[in-house]
C-alpha cells in the first residue's frame, strides 16, 4: 500500500512576472518500507519538495497524502500533530539544542507530544543504544563528533517511532568515512525497523545503496533504472 501520494503538485514563489516555479506538477507514490533516494542538483526544488511531502511547507497546488489523509486538508493544530507523530526529519545540519545532552536532544519529540519524563526518557535511551550512542547519553553537543551528532539527531528523529524519515543531504557537512557509516545506519533501521525513508542526497554511489532512486529536473522528478532512460514518475 502506498504510503505516501502526490498528485499534480506545484510551487512556485513571487508574483506576476517575478514568479518562479520551483515544482511543475509532481505526481508520485511511495511505499511502506521503500528507501528512496532523490537526486539533482542544488537549487532543482529537492527540498522544496522534502518540506512540503513532511508538511513544513504547503504546494501552491496539488495534494500530498498519507494514505487516505489528505494533509493540508487539517487544521494548523492537525498537522502540527501529524508532522511529530508521523513523520521523522534529518537535515544536513543536526540543529540539536546546545545546552542539552544527548538524551534530552532525543527526548523532545516526545515530551513535545505530552509523553511522561520517565517513558520519554526509557525511549531516548533505547533509540540512543540502536544508533550506536549508549555509552554518550550524558553529553552535550559540542562533546560529541560530527558523526554522533547526526546519530543523535536521527534518533531524535525516531523517537515518535514515525512511518516515514525524510532526511535532507544528511552526510553533507561530514567526511567520506563518517558519511557512509551514516547511511549505513539508515540501512539498517530500514531493515531493522521498516522505516519508510526518504534521502536527498548529491552522493551517487550512496544513492546506488537504496532500492529506489528518483531524479528532479527542472521541478519534475523522474525514476531512475537500471539500464534505461528515465522515465517520469
């Protein structure tokens, strides 16, 4: 079953002869436990698309759904809701909060969604232990590596248990080594957990790692596959 629908979905920003459209009509289907990447070049609309399919930003047109829920049809308060329970963010920078610790960072998502101290707290640690982090859980986040600071932030991620990860160029301010550990990672809970996840990322070779692999041009996106020419989603 299809978890995620797009259909005929637009933006653009500005107005009269200064507007610029960012996404031309993108129509796609993504499914539960499918780890897809998106590739393109920079300023192509890839998060442009990552924000609205998450709900952070509306289309100017068109629908995106989550199964039968049709999301910018919520109220403010609705989607706030959905987008902490059902939905997971990772971006190039962790923006996790300085003067934190680890398990604090990981335990927002859940207090946010009126989760108790002590359960929010037993779920950090758990999560925190899956990425590798069990013996960090006290430090902040200037005491933690690039790389623990991402794996941090993906359990942040995770917390709320959500049914899709979209992660924005999630390897993009670290080092070859570190960059792959992390999509490793990601791999991992795939297998491990089944989350649905969405990767942008410019890094090819890592994008060959997933099962899926989509190309924005031009703010259409198109299936990559194996041996043959695109075609549009």
């Amino acid at each position: 079953m299809a978890l995620i629908r797009t259909e005929s979905l637009y933006k653009s920003y500005g107005t009269g002869s200064n507007v610029v459209e960012v996404l031309k009509g993108i129509d796609i289907s993504i499914e539960e436990g499918e780890v897809v990447a998106i590739l393109g070049a920079s300023g192509v609309g890839k998060s442009t698309f990552m924000h609205i399919i998450g709900g952070l930003d509306r289309p100017t047109s068109g629908e995106v759904i989550y199964k039968d829920n049709y999301i910018f049809k919520q109220s403010a308060k609705n989607l706030a809701s959905f987008r902490n329970r059902m939905v997971g963010f990772v971006f190039q920078m962790h923006y996790l909060l300085p003067e934190f610790t680890a398990m604090e960072n990981v335990m927002m998502p859940a207090l946010i969604g009126g989760e108790g101290m002590a359960s929010a707290a037993a779920r950090a640690m758990d999560i925190l232990g899956e990425v590798g982090l069990e013996g960090r859980l006290k430090h902040k986040p200037g005491e933690l590596s690039g790389g623990e600071q991402q794996r941090v932030a993906i359990a942040r991620a995770l917390t709320q248990k959500p049914n899709v990860l979209l992660a924005d160029e999630p390897t993009g301010n670290l080092d070859t080594n570190t960059g792959n550990e992390i999509f490793k990672l990601l791999l991992r809970i795939n297998a491990g957990m089944g989350t649905t996840m969405v990767i942008v990322t410019h890094n090819e070779a890592l994008a060959g790692m997933m099962s899926r692999r989509l190309r924005m041009v031009d703010g259409r996106i198109y299936e990559e596959k194996e041996g043959e020419g695109r075609a549009k989603v």
